[in-house]
C-alpha cells in the first residue's frame, strides 16, 4: 500500500505555493492593471484629438496658433473641455467663455478649489521619484465622467491621468502626457522646437524630462515613464 503525505509535508507545500503566489501575484495584477490604463489612455487621447480639432476649426473661433502657454488661452482650454463633457474644474469656464479671447487671469474669481491636479509629492515617475506641477496650472484641470482627469500645463503640454485621483498616480502606468504644438492642430509628443525648454513638465525644472524620438522607448522601460505616452500611441 501506498504511503500518503503526512500532514507537515502538506503544510509545507501549500506554504511554498503561498510564497510563490505571494511574490507573483503583484506583478500579475500590476501587468493586467496596465494593460486597462494603456487602453484608456488610447481612449482619452483619440477623445482629447476630435475635441482639439472641433475647437479650433469651429468658424468664428479660431484661436491664435502661435502661443506658447495654455494659461494665454483659458479661453480655449474651457471650449475644448466643453467638448469632452467635464463634471468638474479648477477654472470658473462660464465667466471665462463670456470674456472671449484671452481673458485677464490675474483675477481671482477665475479660479476655484474644486478641482486641482494631484498635490506636490503625491504623484510619481516610474521610478518611484515624488513629483510636483507649477502652481500656476494646478487649477487647469479638468474632472470627466469617466473618472479620468485632464490638465493643460506649462508650454502646451497636457497631463492626462486615466483614472483620476486613484492610485497609482504614476507616470507611465496611469499618468501620461501629449503636447499640442504652436501653429498645429494634431497632438504630438516632441515636435517643440518653437519652445525655450523642450522637456516635460518644464516648467517645473528639477522634474523637466527630455522626451525625443531616439530616448521615448528607453525612457519607458528605465526612465521617468514620460516615453510611454508616446510609445503606447504609437506602438
């Protein structure tokens, strides 16, 4: 007759099938995790492309194509939110739009605290590196109904993370970036050459990344995670 297992060699396995579960599991729902936030970021850029472009050939209202700052043109910042449907946002749009062009920001009844993008320190690179926004754009974003949050930042760059205020808040996982050059109606990553700064979050220098069309795909796998915004576009 055949001998059984005892009951320590049993513990013992289902221990080392614990162990073996318990490393590999994160990583599991780490790769399924990014997988959902690849598709959903495709989802806003398509989204945030047919707004920009509804916007900018709308008839009478076209804007002036060769500012550099989005904080020149809240105007059309509210419009081309308008358009993606926002339940919430940082910037009072209605007195804004009934201003027109270019509207003074100096004043404070503009702005409110309803919506800002993630808080100094609380949002992070692929590497784990705590990251910070210019004040002077925390309140140009922009809440969805999808959850999904949108902020027109520093020299046209626009910050979009997939599911909002939920972890894991990180560039590269759900944290991402596209950039609407001067002059042009069609978002891209590096066409900046009309810029003084051409990296990333630039205006807020100790966390500026240089992205090109040699570097993105490294700096997906090894760097700040800002390469992944292109790389998953394109890909």
């Amino acid at each position: 007759m055949k001998k059984g297992f005892t009951l320590s060699e049993v513990l013992i396995t289902l221990g080392i099938i614990g162990i073996v579960a318990a490393m590999t599991l994160p990583a599991v729902i780490n790769n399924t995790q990014d997988k959902q936030f690849k598709a959903m970021f495709k989802k806003q850029y398509s989204a945030l492309a047919q707004a920009i472009l509804m916007v900018y050939t709308d008839g009478n209202d076209i804007p002036n194509l060769t500012s550099e700052q989005w904080l020149e043109m809240s105007f059309y910042v509210c419009k081309i939110s308008s358009q993606l449907k926002y339940l919430k946002s940082g910037l009072n749009c209605s007195a804004i739009e009934k201003l027109g062009d270019s509207p003074d920001l100096n004043k404070t009844d503009y702005f409110n605290d309803s919506t800002k993008w993630h808080k100094d320190g609380e949002w992070f690179n692929k590497k784990g590196k705590p990251q910070k926004l210019n004040s002077g754009y925390l309140k140009m974003t922009f809440l969805l109904p999808d959850e999904s949050m949108i902020n027109f930042n520093c020299l046209r760059d626009i910050f979009i993370d997939v599911n909002g205020y939920k972890k894991p808040n990180t560039i590269g996982r759900d944290i991402f970036f596209v950039t609407l050059p001067p002059g042009k109606l069609n978002l891209n990553f590096w066409d900046r050459r009309t810029f003084e700064n051409d990296k990333v979050n630039s205006c807020t220098n100790p966390d500026a990344v240089s992205i090109t069309q040699t570097n993105y795909e490294d700096d997906c796998k090894n760097g700040s995670g800002w390469g992944c915004s292109p790389m998953y576009i394109l890909d």
